[in-house]
C-alpha cells in the first residue's frame, strides 16, 4: 500500500526519472559498470553523470542535427562568437546597492551587439550539444546494462559541458540588457540586486526554450 500511495502522489515525469534509477542500479553488471565509470571521475562530474542518467536532456530539435557532417557545419563551419567582456557588471552592482567589496574598474567592457544571424549561430550551437547529451542518453537507455560505457560517460560529460558553456556564454552577452531592464522597473519596496536576480532567471529560461 506504501508504495501504491508513492506512485499515485508522483508526477509521470518523477515516476520514468525513478525507475530510470532503479533500472540503473537494479543489476550487478550495472552496478559493476558504473563503478568502473565512477572510478576516474571526480566528485563533481560523479554528480552531473548520476543526474544525467536519470533526466533526460531538454532541446530545441533542428533538421540539420541529423546532416552526416552536422557537427563541421555548426562548430567549424560558423563564424566565432566573441565572449563578452563582465568585468564592468560587479562594479556596477555594487554602486547599485551600495556596496563596494570589489575594486573599481572604469574602463568600459566589451559590449557585444549580435545580429540575428549570429544569435541563430550561437543558439544553434548551444542546441546541438544539447541533442548530442539526449542522444548520447537514448544509447544507454536503451542498452541491455543501461549503463554508460566509459567512453560514453566521458563524451555525456564532455557535450553537457560544452552546453553549459554556451549557456554562460549567451547569458553573459545579455547582461547589459538584464541590467538595463531592471534599472527600468525598478521599484523602491524590491530590491535592485534581487530584481537583477530573477532578470537573469528570466533570460536563462528564455535562452532553453529559444529556437
């Protein structure tokens, strides 16, 4: 009965997440695997590989994921987008609220403005890696073991980083527009960092859902 109310009280989505888990960890071959797998990683990477076995990658799908040559055509292929420069952002925030923990620094940073063509570039990008970490998934869950290989243990991190770096790096070059957004809503009873706080959420909800 205990175990009845677990089932009807999980949504479907935790419901497939914890029985991935259970699939996972439910043979000695697997448990022997991912030992193996664990044994070179570190602490962290043990972590992210753990939550990447379990929940399956969000990604805006594109048709030319699936060209043979895919990957040349959106990393070699493409232009190079500059990272922006941030070291403006924390002098700014902190004459914003009032603190000043950081030493100034008044020369104005590399503000990057990208054309539409380039934002489809980086989104692109961005996406790509996302859909090489579902595909890389899909392998494993659908192997006997569903278990990761350590190849494919390194090549799940490798892509999930490779996303993530994307991500810090779209976020950054909207930071001047978060901040200018917040400065005009500003309202006196919310505070300016925490309005800043839930711009950058906003954006970073925005940047997973972008096509």
């Amino acid at each position: 009965m205990k175990i009845e109310h677990q089932a009807r009280s999980e949504s479907p989505l935790e419901q497939i997440r914890r029985k991935r888990a259970a699939s996972v960890r439910e043979s000695s071959a697997g448990r022997a695997s991912l030992r193996r797998v664990y044994k070179g990683l570190s602490e962290e990477d043990q972590k992210l590989l753990e939550h990447l076995l379990t929940h399956e990658q969000d990604v805006i799908d594109n048709p030319v994921f699936y060209e043979p040559d895919s990957e040349k055509i959106i990393y070699e292929d493409a232009p190079q987008i500059a990272r922006a420069d941030t070291s403006w952002y924390h002098p700014v925030m902190d004459d914003a609220t009032g603190g000043s923990s950081r030493p100034r620094n008044d020369r104005p940073g590399t503000q990057i403005l990208l054309t539409a063509a380039e934002e489809r570039v980086i989104f692109r990008q961005y996406n790509y890696a996302r859909h090489r970490v579902r595909q890389l998934q899909r392998e494993i869950w659908a192997s006997p073991e569903k278990t990761p290989t350590e190849e494919q243990a390194r090549e799940l991190l490798r892509w999930k980083k490779k996303a993530e770096a994307y991500r810090e790096q779209i976020a950054e070059i909207n930071l001047a527009l978060v901040l200018a957004m917040a400065k005009r809503a500003r309202m006196s009873e919310v505070d300016f960092a925490d309005l800043v706080s839930e711009g950058n959420m906003a954006l970073m909800r925005a940047v997973d859902k972008f096509d």
